[in-house]
C-alpha cells in the first residue's frame, strides 16, 4: 500500500512539474524532455526550488549523455533560469512596479538587479541594506566583466536612493532617524533621503558603514548607536557632521579591541591610552581626542534619566534655576576620573549628589567645594585609605599637609571647613558615629586687611583714549565696568529689559548672581542712550542677553578679561603689578562716590553688597581721611595734655 501512494504521489509531483514548465514561454521539447528528466533525477519537483549549484550540474549531465558543444549546454541551462525566473516572478509584482516606476535608472540596470533581488527572494526595494549590496557585488563577479561592474552597482544604489526618497515624500516627520538593528548599517542608506544622497557622494568610506552585528557588549553597541544618530541628527553643517564619523568610529574599534563594555565608566588611564592610539592615525584632525568627551556628554544628556553612577557628570542636563546658575561663568561638567580609589569616589559623587539635588548652593559653589574635596580624596589614593574608615590622626596628617601650603588663611580656613562638611554628610549617612575631627583646632584667625585697588586715573585715561580701538560690544562692557562699578558677570548677563527710563532718570535692573537678588540702580543718560544705539542696531530681543557670544548666549566673563588683557598688553597699559583687573573697577566706583560725599548706605545699596563692613573694604580712601583728620586735629591741639588740662578746669 504504501508502495502505491509513493507512486500516487510522485506521479502528482511529476505532473506538477510539467504544469509548471508548460506555463513558461514557449521552448523546444529537447530542452523540456531533458529538464523534466534531469530534475527528476534529482527529487525537484518544484522549478521555484532550482538552485545555482543544480544547474551548474546540469552542464555535467548533459555532456555525459553526448551533449558537448558548449554554447548549446549553456542555452540547455538557460531554460532552467527561464522557468525558475519566470515563476518566482509571480511573488515580485509589487517589485517589478517599484523598478517601473523609477524612470532615472537605464533598463538594463534595472533587469540586472530584478533578476538578483527574484534570485536572492528580495521582495521590495525596502529591504535593499548593506548586505545585500555586498551579495549584489558577488553576485556581478559572476554575471558581469570587471569593467561594467561599478556601473551595474551605481544601479542598484539609485534604485535604492529613489526608493528612500519616494518614502520619505510620504512621512510627515521632519527628522527621520536610523533604527537600531544588529547587523551592518551602511549610511548611503539612510532612511533620510539628504542624508543619505550626502553619504553617497562620500569618497571617504571611514565611518560610513557601521558594525552592529560584531561580537561585544550590546551596551556599547547601543551606546556608539545612540551617539552615531544623534551626531546625525544634530549636527546641522555636513562638515562638522561627517568630521565626527572617522573619530567615533576610531574610538568604537579601540572600545572592542580593549573589552570596553560602558562608555560611562572610562577610567582616565583607559582614556590616556585611546589618546596615544589616536596620535598613531595619519593626518589626525583635532576631534579625535575630543571624540571622547563628545561621547561621554550625548550619553549623559541623552539618558533617559541622570546616570548617577557616570565617572562624569553634565551639568546642562539639570537646568539649574537663575539663581543657582551663573550663565557667564559657566561649569560644563564634573568630573570624578581623577579620584583612583572607587570606593572613595562613589562617596564623592553621593555628596556631590547631595549638594545638587537637595541644598541651593550654587554650582558655582559647588563645583570649587568638589575641587576641595576631591583633592583630600587624591591624598587618600596616594595613602591607600578608605574615606569612611579615617581616624583623627590619619585626618591631622593631611591637614599639616595643608598647612604648608602657601595658601591665604582665607582659602586655608575653606579647605577646613569644607572637608568638615563632607565628614558631616558623612556622618549624617551613618558612616560615622561623629565627626571624626574639630575644625576649631585648625582654623586660623582671620585679619581683614584692606586691600588698595582703585585703578590709577593715568590707567583709565590710556584706556579711554584708545577705547576705540576696540569691538563695540566690548567698548561698552568697560564703560558699564568704569561708571557702575559692576561685577564682570553682572556686566555678561545683562538683558534688554534691564535698561528703562522713569521720571527722566535713566535705571539699570540687574539680576545678582553672588547675592541671589535682584538691584536697581541710576545709570548715566549718556551710557543708557549709546546702549539704545547700539541695542537697536543689534536687533536685540527683549529677553535676551545684550552682549553675546556666538550661540546668543551671555558673554562669558572669562573670556572678556582674557581679551582685555591682551588688548592692554598690545598697547603698553598696566594697572600697578598687574595688566588688567575687572573687579578692581568696583573699588574705584566705590572711592570715588565716598570722596564726593555719599553716604555708606548710599554706596552699600549701589555696589549691592548685604553688609556696610564689606562696602568699607572697598572704599580706598578711608583711611587716608582718617589719618587726615587726626594729623588735622594735632595741629590745631598742641597735645593731648592740653585737652586734659582744659578739661580739668571745667571739671569734666
């Protein structure tokens, strides 16, 4: 019986076959008689089942039943592509109009690549990727002499750039972005059309296709991925855009090379070595030791929430509140790589934790408090000591330490204070059942001696006379320096709507970052009319700062000494043992309206300090008018003796 159904059944196959064959363009029975039996003998009943290799066989079949000439075996295989092409044809409808309906690629391109993509089971031009460009190549090695071989390949390229293209016609998004995929992405084929016809047109293949499918830690793959899309994205001029692949694609290989599994937790020795790597490649450009904090900083801002536990930390993530955040002395990043001891460093990022998420000090604050801490933590690395298990001498050894230092007793008290706050957060967390030292025994007392900073008026007068030659922007920066008395980071973060009249006076509103308030003072109508000038010629908004950097952020204040120091060097200018001092400006405001008689209040209130001795600092002339008067008052008393003796007789 079951004899009988195995005939039943290849009978039905056979039959099937031949039905198959019958529907194909019309051939001589030779070719049919042949086929049928030849594929017969090899158990295929299906034509859509004939593979390569069967009709590379075929040629040896044929000749060992007396067929030798050579072209006629070729038309004998021929006939069996034909059959095989012509029903898997039938599955391609929906590519065949996709071919059909691009009208910039010559048809002979386009046969050539209908006839791999029915071959390989590639339905839509969709799936065209990297590597099925690879297996069209192989695939014209066999097909095609080696000179029309680029040609044949360009076609497929435009098939798919067309296809990318009439996609993207139909989305409505603006930004269309890669999709993770653990295989080779090849950026020619870019799912954004600009981008990927940009990509193309690359000569420079480095950091064109990318390895998603290689053996490493999906982390990192993930991580390179991220980056890669949001350098795509972003990155807006195609110069800077393509000037990032090389460099990151550089730093992906050495990642796989050295095991590298999360790009947040670099060590600075792992860093240091990938630097020296990066020496080696010819014609180096500047982003390559770049390419790491890059890195590090998209990871970091891009997360969906704040990586705690990253070695470094970017400070634009968290979007600090005005009065945290001074914009003109901006603190990009912390960093944790310099602290070796892990264990040290994880109590140093939970206290820096601490300072940013729960008290209101500023990052200004913060970050010179970490510089403080951080160094006590580096003294531990090189005394091999865990922070949490520190006794009082251990503690004492590093504060001698300090003591050497040839250091202000003002910035020696904050080094105190500051290692005594971290062991109070220390303590707080249950790591201590006490502080383990009294900052009293090392604190020093304090004189506060009066520091004579006025700027000599010849200094002005050489600055405003050459005042001209320097940009208007920063012109006017020192007239505000000169006749305000302003912080350098007030005169940066000054905004349009600061300036007003009223009651025809002019006023200037400023935001102070150190005091955490706002001050409003009188300003000169000539200074106030020169800002509307040159606010209007500026287009300026009203919200937005009024002297700029590039991006149309404030003016950073760093940035505005370092220039005016190389202007004062270029044109012979000093003030006393130095070149060039912002703040000493405020000193001469401060002297010059106490010497026309205002009142310490007065003078207080201008300068926006919160106490009358701190104002009194600043007032260079005090004591010269104390001196003054008591050399006064001895020439019109004789001596003291004679007071006292007046005093006798009048009985007091």
């Amino acid at each position: 019986m079951e004899v009988v159904n195995c005939f039943h059944e290849e009978k039905k196959n056979v039959e099937y076959l031949e039905r198959q064959i019958e529907e194909c363009p019309v051939r001589e029975k030779r070719f049919i008689k042949r086929g049928i039996e030849y594929l017969y003998l090899k158990n295929v009943y299906d034509v859509t089942e004939i593979e390569d290799s069967l009709i590379d066989s075929y040629a040896l079949w044929l000749q060992e039943h007396e067929i030798k000439d050579r072209k006629l075996i070729g038309v004998y295989q021929k006939s069996l592509r034909d059959w095989r092409m012509f029903h898997k044809q039938k599955e391609f409808v929906k590519l065949k109009e996709e071919l059909e309906e691009c009208d910039t690629v010559e048809q002979t391109l386009k046969n050539k690549v209908y006839a791999f993509m029915v071959e390989k089971k590639i339905y839509s031009l969709e799936e065209i990727d990297w590597d099925v460009r690879v297996s069209y190549e192989q695939y014209l090695e066999k097909t095609i002499n080696k000179r029309n071989r680029p040609w044949y390949l360009s076609g497929l390229d435009k098939l798919k750039l067309f296809d990318i293209k009439k996609r993207n016609n139909s989305i409505r998004e603006t930004r269309i972005r890669l999709k993770y995929q653990e295989k080779k992405i090849y950026l020619g084929y870019h799912p954004d059309y600009n981008l990927a016809k940009e990509f193309y047109y690359c000569k420079d293949a480095e950091g064109i296709i990318w390895d998603f499918s290689i053996k490493t830690s999906q982390r990192l793959k993930y991580q390179i991925f991220t980056v890669l899309n949001y350098a795509l994205g972003n990155f807006s001029e195609r110069k800077l855009r393509r000037g990032y692949l090389a460099p990151l694609h550089f730093f992906y290989v050495y990642c796989i090379d050295r095991g590298i599994s999360d790009l947040t937790q670099l060590e600075q020795n792992q860093i240091d070595e990938y630097f020296s790597k990066a020496k080696e490649v010819p014609l180096v450009n500047n982003r390559y030791p770049q390419i790491v904090d890059k890195v590090q900083r998209i990871l970091f801002l891009q997360a969906k929430d704040i990586n705690w536990d990253a070695n470094v930390w970017y400070l634009e993530r968290f979007q600090f509140d005005i009065t945290r955040y001074d914009p003109t002395r901006p603190v990009k990043r912390i960093s944790f790589l310099d602290i070796l001891d892990k264990h040290n460093r994880e109590y140093l990022k939970m206290y820096v934790k601490y300072q940013l998420s729960v008290t209101g000090a500023s990052v200004q604050n913060i970050w010179a408090r970490t510089y403080i801490t951080k160094a006590f933590l580096r003294f531990l690395d090189q005394k091999k000591l865990a922070v949490d298990k520190l006794t009082a001498a251990e503690i004492d050894l590093y504060m001698r330490e300090l003591q050497k230092e040839c250091v202000e007793i003002a910035t020696f008290n904050d080094k105190v204070a500051e290692i005594h706050c971290f062991f109070r957060f220390l303590t707080a967390r249950g790591h201590y059942s006490k502080v383990p030292f009294y900052p009293e025994y090392y604190i020093k007392r304090e004189p506060v001696p009066h520091h004579y900073r006025s700027v000599p008026q010849n200094t002005v007068t050489e600055i405003l006379q050459n005042l001209n030659q320097l940009p208007e922007d920063m012109r006017l920066m020192y007239l505000h320096l000169w006749c305000l008395g302003l912080r350098i980071n007030e005169v940066c973060s000054i905004k349009r709507e600061g300036y007003y009249l009223k009651e025809g006076v002019a006023w200037l509103r400023i935001y102070q970052h150190k005091m955490k308030m706002e001050k409003v003072i009188p300003i000169p109508m000539i200074l106030y009319r020169s800002m509307m000038v040159y606010i209007e010629r500026k287009k300026i908004g009203i919200d937005s700062y009024v002297f700029q950097n590039s991006k149309g952020g404030p003016f950073l204040s760093t940035h505005y000494w370092h220039e005016m120091v190389a202007w004062c060097k270029k044109q012979g200018i000093r003030c006393g043992d130095h070149v060039f001092q912002t703040h000493d400006y405020r000193h001469s405001v401060a002297t010059a309206l106490y010497e026309r008689g205002a009142s310490i209040q007065a003078i207080r209130e201008f300068l926006g300090h919160k106490h009358e001795n701190m104002t009194r600092r600043y007032i260079d002339c005090i004591q010269k008018h104390v001196d003054m008067s008591s050399e006064q008052y001895y020439k019109e008393q004789k001596s003291l003796v004679s007071e006292w003796r007046g005093s006798d007789k009048d009985g007091n």
